[in-house]
C-alpha cells in the first residue's frame, strides 16, 4: 500500500512528541525494560539493541558456532503503564507465563514517547529494534500511515484466537493491528468530595473550577481519546469536517478547551502521571477509563472513591490493537505471541490487569466483573477514515491553543 506524504505532514507528526515535551513529557532513552543491565523499566526506556544481534548476548558464544541452542528474544514495545503502572498492570504477568509456555525470551521496550519513537527512528532510516507493538489506537495507525512513506508494520498473517475477536472491535481496514483490549474513556471522581457533573457543559461551571486533570493529547492514548470525544461533540470549526453535537457553527472543541482553560484545567503529560495526581487527592476529578472499579476493588478501596461518569451518556470507545514491526527479527514468533494474548485465560487476566474490557468473546472473567466493568449507553469513536487527514491537525491545533494560552 501507498500514501501520500510531504514533509511537512511529517513534521507535524513528529512535532507532537516534542510538543509534548514542552507541556509535560521527557526524552526518550533507549535500554530495554525487563531488569536486563540493571534496569528496572522506570521512566519508559526504549528498544535499542535488545536483540543481540551477532550473538552478543549468546548462550554458548564461541565462533564458528551455530547459535542453535540459542534461546530466541521476542522485543515487545508497548506503552510504560502496560509495564509498570501505579494501579496494576499486566506486563510482568505476561512475560512470566509466556516465557513458561514458549521457548523464548520476552522483552518489553517503553520508550518514553511510545509509539513516535518508532515512527521516529523508521523517518530516520534507523532500525527499530523491536518486533511487535502492543497497544496501538486508530489514531495512532492514521498517523502513522500519513507520517512514512514504507510500512511500519506488517499484515496479520495467521494468528489462532482471531476468529474469537469480538464484532465490531476491528479497527484497521489494512488488517495489520489485532485488538487485544478495549475500553471506554470516563471521568473516574472521588465522590467523598465532589458529584461529578453528567453534561460536558457542566464541567465548566464554578464549583468545578480546578477539579479535573486530563492528559496532554500528543503525549497520551488517553488524553487523545478525550480530546476526541471533545470533537465529536462539539465538532471542529465552520470549515471543518465535523459538525458539532450541539449544532453551534460558531463554537468548537478549540472553544470548549479554552473554556476548559479558564476553569483551571490541568493537563499532565501522561495516563500515569494524571492518574498518581488524582490518587494524592491533587483534585477530585480525573480523566481515565470506566473499568475503574474493577481495580478499586481489587486493592479493597473504597468504590465511593471511584466512581465513573459518563458525561452526556457518552464514553470515547478505546480498542487497543497490536501489529507486528515490518523488519521484526522474529516476526513468527510475534505473532505466536500474538495468539498467546488472545488465549481466554490471557484474555482474562489482560482485562483485570490492563483495568479494561476483552477483546475476545472467549475471555475467562470473574463473576462479578461485568457489575465493575461499566459501559456507557452510547459509545462514541471515529473510524480510520474518518480520522484520516485530521487527527493531526486536531492535535496540533489543540496543542497550538493550549500553549499559547
């Protein structure tokens, strides 16, 4: 497949993750992230050289040898909460037990800008040095696809479990992403201290000023969900392409935000970081996802502490997928692991882990999941084509406004 691309698409894309950093975000560094060198996947380290190429890191490593008591290392990007996040996360869980399953080595990559490191080092022509990515959006695949001119990732392939993915969670119409997840981005509030309001409206009256930390939408998955969610609502502009719930030609989601701004909205670079904020009590409201619960619970907390709002009824659906890299080392063995996520017991424990819903029909939950696991009587998302040719603009614009004012 082909697309379109000018440099200038490219810059905007890139400067994203730089934006970001203005706002709230590091660097990224470039060292594995499971304990390898001491490591202990802190602060989202990349994916360089963790493959050992040319035997480096060989079991046996004297020349002339063949390598094939080698154990093979499968590199798995993905984002730092999936790692080590301050709820609970299924990362660890799932190296574990893959590793006692495949005879293989799991590696996971966190590079502190995600998904645009990788995109970062393919516009340089450097290798990538991972295999698979987990945790990929429709937004993130759109700009991927407006952003390089080669392919980032590869076609499926076969995957077992794949004929169990639930209707309707399939998001990219080049079948490369395969969903693992899905969820639903919410308000999550303390109501010991403050009644969420239920109208996207009413978080900008006084009682709510300073209550809400949101994400910065060019550094999160989260926060870019919400903006989203802000422009499918609110629409985007009298020239734009998408006509606003409210039916206002004159008001948009740029308008909505400045609104936002006023009332003393706080945006954090990241999920985690606006997440630990709330958890401190910094405010009583916090931009996340409605399977809140099912982590309350699971640390014993007190559910009234974590309550879910869908404002107007509505929630930001959130399928995550997973795509092997075009020039992965071990492109077999990535989607033997992709199969392995897609078991009903993995499935389970992604969803209880990852505080989401399965992607699979086949999933083994607990009972009483489904009465912690709350979804919205309206979901609301773009697909791919809708997103085509404006997420980024949708992003920069914000981005643009929220650091000017």
């Amino acid at each position: 497949m082909s697309y379109d691309d000018t440099t200038e698409t490219r810059r905007r894309f890139l400067a994203l993750g730089g934006a970001a950093g203005a706002i709230a975000l590091a660097g990224c560094s470039a060292e594995p992230t499971d304990g390898s060198d001491g490591s202990d996947g802190t602060d989202g380290d990349g994916g360089d050289g963790t493959d050992g190429e040319d035997g480096e890191d060989g079991t046996d490593g004297e020349d002339g040898g063949e390598g094939d008591e080698e154990t093979p290392t499968l590199t798995v990007a993905t984002y730092s909460s999936f790692i080590d996040a301050p709820s609970v996360s299924p990362g660890e869980w799932l190296k574990e037990e893959f590793e006692s399953r495949v005879d293989a080595e799991l590696e996971w990559a966190t590079p502190d800008n995600e998904l645009n490191y990788y995109v970062e080092r393919a516009s340089s022509g450097v290798s990538i040095d991972a295999d698979l990515y987990v945790g990929l959006t429709t937004e993130d695949l759109v700009r991927v696809d407006e952003t390089l001119d080669d392919d980032l990732f590869a076609e499926r392939g076969e995957v077992a479990g794949f004929d169990d993915v639930r209707e309707g969670l399939l998001f990219d119409p080049f079948d490369r992403a395969l969903p693992f997840d899905t969820g639903y981005v919410s308000l999550v509030y303390d109501g010991t201290a403050t009644e969420a309001p239920e109208t996207f409206d009413g978080l900008l009256a006084d009682e709510h000023a300073g209550a809400l930390i949101a994400q910065n939408p060019g550094a999160s998955a989260t926060g870019r969900s919400f903006l989203l969610h802000t422009v499918h609502r609110f629409g985007d502009g009298p020239d734009g392409v998408v006509e606003g719930g409210d039916g206002d030609p004159e008001y948009d989601y740029l308008d909505y935000w400045a609104e936002l701004q006023d009332n003393d909205v706080r945006v954090l670079g990241s999920w985690d970081d606006a997440y630990s904020a709330w958890s401190e009590g910094e405010a009583p409201m916090v931009v996340s996802y409605s399977t809140d619960q099912v982590f309350a619970d699971m640390e014993g907390a007190d559910l009234e502490e974590h309550q879910i709002r869908f404002l107007n009824d509505q929630a930001y659906a959130t399928p995550e997928g997973m795509a092997v890299f075009a020039d992965a080392d071990e492109p077999e063995l990535a989607r033997e692991f992709m199969s392995f996520m897609l078991e009903p017991d993995v499935q389970g424990q992604i969803a209880e882990r990852n505080v989401a819903f399965p992607a699979t029909d086949t999933a083994e939950l607990p009972d009483d999941y489904a009465e912690l696991a709350q979804e919205p009587s309206e979901p609301v998302t773009f697909t791919y084509d809708e997103l085509q040719g404006s997420v980024s603009e949708w992003v920069e614009d914000w981005e643009r406004q929220f650091a000017g004012n």
